[in-house]
C-alpha cells in the first residue's frame, strides 16, 4: 500500500465586487460575489510545500477585480468565461480553472414619478448565479457554463393537488384537491455550446445573448409555475425543465431544487369559525425537498460542468 495525493485546486472564494458603469449621468450598476479554483501542476505544494508553481490566491483576487475594469461586468458569464480563460491561457502551470458568481440585482430609486439617475434600491426576488469551467490551452481548450437562480420564493393559492399517495402505519397527511403550493427555487441550467460536442474555447460564446437567455428561462419557469394545474411539485419541476429545453436550444440540461413550503389549513373550529381555504400556518421546516433534472437525450456529456469549486470540503 502507498499514500498519494488525490485531486486538489485552490483559490479565492467570495470576492465582493461592486462595477458601476460612469459613462453618462445616469449610472448602472453590477454587484457581485465571485470565487474561483485553479486546478493544475500543484503536487509539489501539497507534497514537499514547494509554492514555486503557486499563484497566490491574492493574485486571484486582484485579478477578479481588475477584469471587472478591464473586460466589463455585465453578463456574468461573459465575465466569468474571460476570467477563467486568463487563468488557464496566461499562467502557466494552471490547467483548468472555475469561476462561481452569484449577482445581487438592484433597481433604480423613483423620485416624483421618475427613476432616479444613480439611487438604487435592492431587489429582492432571486439571486443569478453562474459556473464556469474552463480546461485545456490552446486548440484543445473546453469550456462549460452553467447558469441560474436561486432563492425564488414563488407562491400560488390554488392550483395544485396532493392525492392518491402511498400510505403505511405512519401516515396522517390528509389528501386534498387544492392546496397552496410554495417553493424557494433553485434552478440550474448547463448551456451546449454552438460547436459540436458540447465543450470548446470561450470564443464559441461571442456574441450571445446571455441577458436576454437569462430573462426568459425565468418567465418561463414563473409561467408554468402559474397555469399548470399541478398534481405534484415533482411534476411542476418536470415541466418547468421541459419547457426550458423546449424554447431553448442552447440549454442541455436544467436541474432544479425545491423545498416544498407548507402551508397547513389552520383549524379555526375552537372559536366557531369557518376556515374555506382562507387561513393557513406556514410551516419554514421540516419541509420535503424535490429535486429533479430534465434533459435532452443527445446532449453532450457533462464533463467538469458540475463540479462545485466547494466539491472538497
């Protein structure tokens, strides 16, 4: 038997970055939180704590910020693609790198009826996330981006049954016919880029509309929330995965994530009062947590897409 390193990667998690845009009177702002992890030829850190090929993660840092002046910081995967590339292409020992942003959205302030030029008020419905992976230098670089949202607190009143489930000695939930359904969504979805086998160099991404894809994976998402007539959330988030795959092309894959937030009829019955589906206690926990993935059949393999830059602790 023989001890040997596994894999590893290093970097910088949670930069706080703030890009506000200056070029006229009336400003716009970027707000996020961005990490990223090296990965490459750092056996010799770990085994005789040689940091010769070891970027600090300082640099990292100092880079990340320095892109959101040099490159821009619009769409977040455009940032993220060009700042993993810069990694991988301009330092040497690196071979792969991923870059993990979430986006903090801000509106602007009204005044007397009118946005204000430079006053913002945060907006509270989602954070956007995105991760990119890329590997490889040269012809033979891939890259992989997943995008996506999380902390969508959606709610509908009616609309959505629980019944006919598997029941044993241990059962009490009472099947019904109309229920409020909740959930804190997290979705994900990996883009296939425009080239064939799903991986290649970040300049397969230019020009496309990452903002535009953003908006409306999510009205699709609210959309199917709100008209299907839900039998299950499981059955919810199936649909809501088709229907993304089904409107774009460019998505391969949409994983999704929901607490199932309770919302149990509150009995009124002591004090002589009717409750028709009108007063509810919500319940933060325990709650069911649903998960589920939808994807095309042909899509290119995952590779690292999924890979958090956390996945080692």
């Amino acid at each position: 038997m023989s001890i040997v390193l596994g894999p590893h990667q290093y970097g910088k998690a949670e930069n706080r970055i703030v890009r506000v845009y200056r070029d006229s009177p009336r400003h716009e702002i970027h707000d996020v939180n961005v990490s990223t992890a090296l990965r490459g030829a750092f056996d010799p850190a770990h085994l005789v704590g040689d940091q010769g090929a070891v970027l600090p993660t300082d640099t990292q840092k100092q880079t990340a910020y320095s892109y959101a002046k040099e490159k821009g910081l619009t769409s977040i995967e455009k940032y993220g693609l060009e700042l993993g590339t810069h990694f991988v292409d301009d330092v040497e020992p690196v071979s792969g790198a991923r870059i993990e942003i979430e986006e903090y959205a801000w509106e602007r302030a009204v005044v007397d009826g009118a946005e204000h030029d430079f006053a913002f008020v945060r907006k509270g419905q989602e954070v956007r996330t995105a991760a990119i992976t890329v590997e490889g230098k040269g012809d033979e670089q891939k890259t992989w981006v997943v995008g996506g949202l999380k902390d969508l607190v959606i709610l509908k009143t009616t609309g959505s049954e629980f019944h006919g489930f598997l029941k044993d000695e241990y059962t009490v939930l009472q099947p019904t016919s109309d229920r409020i359904m909740a959930t804190s969504l997290v979705a994900k979805w990996r883009f296939i880029t425009p080239t064939e086998g799903g991986a290649t160099g970040a300049a397969a991404w230019e020009g496309f509309d990452w903002e535009g894809t953003y908006a409306g994976i999510k009205q699709t998402m609210i959309e199917v929330f709100a008209t299907l007539h839900s039998l299950a959330l499981q059955q919810t988030l199936y649909e809501m995965g088709k229907a993304v795959l089904e409107r774009f092309p460019a998505i391969g894959e949409v994983r999704l994530s929901a607490p199932n937030k309770h919302h149990f009829l509150y009995d009124l019955s002591p004090f002589g009062v009717a409750n028709d589906n009108e007063v509810f206690n919500a319940d933060d926990r325990p709650y069911g947590l649903i998960q589920a993935s939808v994807l095309r059949s042909d899509a290119p393999d995952a590779g690292p897409a999924w890979d958090i830059a956390g996945g080692f602790a």
